[in-house]
C-alpha cells in the first residue's frame, strides 16, 4: 500500500480528551475514529489489525470442529422475558418499534438456544459447537478505556451442546487450551493468565483470560510459576494457587480478554432443549459457551505493547509487516524503492510503502507511531553503497544489509 494514497493520515489534536493509551494511540496513528463515547469506526489500517485477529480466532475455532454462522443483532422481547435477563441485564439497550419491544443483543444465549430446538433431539445429534464473529451492543456506564470498552463492540461467541457432563467438561478443556493459543499468537502469550473467576451457573466458577496491564480496569491475584490468576472478586473464598496451593499471589491490574462458562441446563431448560437418550429418555441438553473480545484484544495489545514512541506489533496481527520508507531525493533512488516495494509485495510481504513527499523526520515518527515490525529505510546514501537500513520496531539498531542479507533477515523476523 502506497502510504501517499491512504485515506488516513497521522494526526496531533486527539491527545486532550482520550485519556487511554489505546485510542490515544490508535486514533493519532489513524487506526481508529471515535464517533462517540464507546463507539468507533475502524479504518483500513485498524480494520486489517482486527481482522487478522479474528482470522486467528476463526482458524482456531475450526480446528475446534466449531461452525461458523451469523446471529442477528436485533432481537425481539420474548426470548429475554422467557429467561428473566429482559429486566436484570442493565447493559442492554432496549428499542421501541411502534408498539413492539426490541432490543440489541449483547450476547445470543436467547437467540441460539431455541434456535437448535429445531435441529437437536436425540443423543446422535450430540454434540454441537456453533460459533459466530459479531458486532454486540452494552449500554456501558463509563465507556472512557477506548476499544477495551465499547458500547459497540467485536465478540466471537461460541456456543457448545453436550449430552453429558464428562463430554462437556472434555470440549471445555480442549476450548481452554486453544484460548491460551490464541492469545500466544496475537503476541500476549507472556502476559495472560488463565483465571478463576466468578459466573459459574452450576460450576463452582467460570474461567476469564486476563491480560496483565497497569491501565486494566480488573484486578487479579496471580500465581507467576503456575501462570494461574484469581479474580479479585473471589479472592476471600479461593486464598490459594488452585493448582500448588501456593498463597505468595501477586496483585496486578488487567484486562479481561476472554470468559468461558459451563452454563449446564441455564438456558436449555427454559427453552426446554432437550434430546432423547439411547433407552427414549429425555434430558437438558448440557451447554457451555466462551466468548472473547476480538476488539477489546487490538486495545489490549496497544496497551501492553507500546513505548513513547507509539504500538509495537506483532508481526501476526500487524495492518502490514514491512514500513518501507523512501528518503529519495533523486529518481533513480526513488525508482530503486520502488523496484524493492514491489519485490517485497511479490515475495508475499504485506508492505506499507511511505512514498510521501514529506520531511524524512516526519517519516521516522508516523513509522514509530504505526508500529510495524519492520522498518526499511532507502536513501541516496544507502544506494550509493548498494544497501537498505533494517531496523525492528523492538529494537533500538538500525543496520545495513545488501540485498540478499535483506532476505534472510526478513525471513527469519517475519513468523507469519
Ligand atoms: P466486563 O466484565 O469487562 O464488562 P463481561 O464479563 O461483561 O466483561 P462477557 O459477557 O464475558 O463480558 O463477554 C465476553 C468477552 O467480550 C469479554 O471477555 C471481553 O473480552 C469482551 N467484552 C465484554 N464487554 C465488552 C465491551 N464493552 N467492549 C469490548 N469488549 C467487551
Ligand atoms: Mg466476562
């Protein structure tokens, strides 16, 4: 992408009123635009960050034998009367349709459960593991901590159904492990820890992924060698390490990416979801559902990954790998930054190419500002030597590189 052609530009005036980090940051770089509190629109170069997230979460929740639909956002009243959430959730916004009530769904229990009455009876139909990437809606009170709390905002929900106990206990296990995956590829491997938290219905507890982060609106209490964390709200009933039984637990802020919850029978009893077992009797279906924040995780990532500079992503999540920037002053400099632009783009890099007629200084801050993990420099200088300047966005050196050393640097920085 030719940066002289992206509708985006770098801006200064956000700084006063974003007291987060994240727009803060997103917003200057041109990642996002705030329409109003909690709500956002994400322009090409944010909307390639949360998109490759939710590729990753779309890959993993495949290799989960999960199936991928769409659930509407607008939702009648009945479903949400019949499970007493109409008037107990406070987050969910209620519409008014001529004379019917309506409402935007924060999440899709009521939506999905009667729905797989029609396709779930018997034992042979179990199990069951639907999921969806979607836009949900929550009237949040204080929407002040940018993508980390919108009013509008990016889930994957996933919903699975289950004869029994043990088969849901087993998915539940398999689902835990490919969250910790998720998040090892999306770069916050190191910093987020499996939690204990309140919600369970049946359980004694539900499980959150809880990335540690000084401006995180929760607090946990964390085992650092188990890499186990316990929510603050239930610290007073689980005082030790669940696993080593340990009590030396660390308080830090974080943020909550990630909640999965055995529900049991909350929701199929009331929609009396219920299947046939081998000798024609009946029973709940046993449910679980797990949900993560794909926008709230492009947030978490600019939190925990920036320097004064400006984001540092990784290279699975980054909008492009590679910032090539041109400092030509003559053509055939500048024809020789065109000619690697379009190598690289043939090689299969994804590369924001900064062929802006602007100072070289201003070049240097939007490259720390966007954040790619690459930085290449062509000036006259280097090709009078033959060479281009690589530099990661991790690192403080620059160095020079012939051609063929290029190569070999950028196939070993570049995972993905
Ligand atoms: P919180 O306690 O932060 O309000 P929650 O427990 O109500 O979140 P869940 O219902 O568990 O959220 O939703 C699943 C996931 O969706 C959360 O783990 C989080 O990553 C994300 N999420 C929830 N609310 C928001 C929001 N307002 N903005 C962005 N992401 C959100
Ligand atoms: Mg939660």
């Amino acid at each position: 992408m030719k940066q002289s052609t992206l509708i985006t530009k770098t801006r200064k005036d956000i700084s006063a009123q974003e007291q987060s980090i994240n727009a803060q940051l997103l917003e200057r770089a041109g990642f996002i635009s705030k329409l109003m509190a909690g709500v956002f629109t994400y322009l090409p170069l944010g909307y390639r960050v949360l998109t490759k997230i939710e590729n990753i979460v779309r890959e993993s929740m495949d290799e989960l034998g999960a199936q991928e639909m769409l659930m509407p956002s607008l939702q009648p009243k009945e479903p949400w009367v019949k499970t007493g959430r109409w008037d107990t959730v406070d987050v969910l916004y209620k519409i008014k349709a001529g004379d019917k009530d309506l409402c935007l769904g924060p999440t899709h229990e009521e939506v999905i459960t009667p729905l797989v009455t029609h396709y779930i009876s018997s034992y042979k139909d179990l199990p069951k593991a639907i999921y969806q990437i979607q836009t949900k809606f929550r009237n949040e009170a204080r929407p002040k901590s940018g993508l980390l709390r919108g009013r509008e905002f990016r889930m994957k929900d996933l919903y699975s159904f289950h004869a029994t106990q043990e088969d849901l206990d087993t998915y539940y296990d398999r689902v835990k492990d490919m969250y910790v995956r998720m998040f090892e590829r999306c770069g916050l491997g190191d910093i987020t820890y499996f939690t204990y938290a309140a919600g369970g219905t049946f359980s004694k507890y539900s499980h959150e992924f809880q990335t540690i982060s000084k401006h995180g609106e929760d607090t946990i209490f964390v085992c650092k060698p188990c890499k186990i964390g316990i929510n603050h709200e239930i610290i007073k009933e689980l005082t030790a390490c669940p696993e080593c039984k340990s009590t030396n637990l660390e308080e830090q802020k974080s943020i909550e990416v990630g909640n999965i919850f055995k529900l049991s029978n909350k929701f199929s009893k009331p929609f009396s979801l219920a299947y046939r077992d081998n000798k024609d009797e009946e029973h709940d279906v046993l449910m679980g559902c797990y949900g993560l924040g794909t926008s709230r995780l492009v947030g978490a990532i600019v939190e925990a990954l920036h320097d004064d500079k400006g984001m540092i992503w990784p290279d699975t999540v980054a909008p492009y790998q590679i910032h090539l920037l041109s400092l030509a002053k003559n053509d055939e400099t500048q024809e020789k930054a065109h000619d690697l632009y379009k190598h690289l783009q043939k090689h299969g890099y994804e590369v924001l190419y900064d062929d802006r007629t602007v100072r070289p200084g201003q070049k240097f801050a939007d490259a720390d500002l966007i954040g790619l993990p690459v930085r290449l420099v062509i000036s006259d200088k280097t090709i009078e030597q033959n060479m281009v300047e690589f530099k990661q966005r991790t690192e403080q050196e620059a160095a020079l590189y012939t051609m063929q050393e290029l190569e070999s640097a950028l196939a070993k920085t570049l995972r993905s």
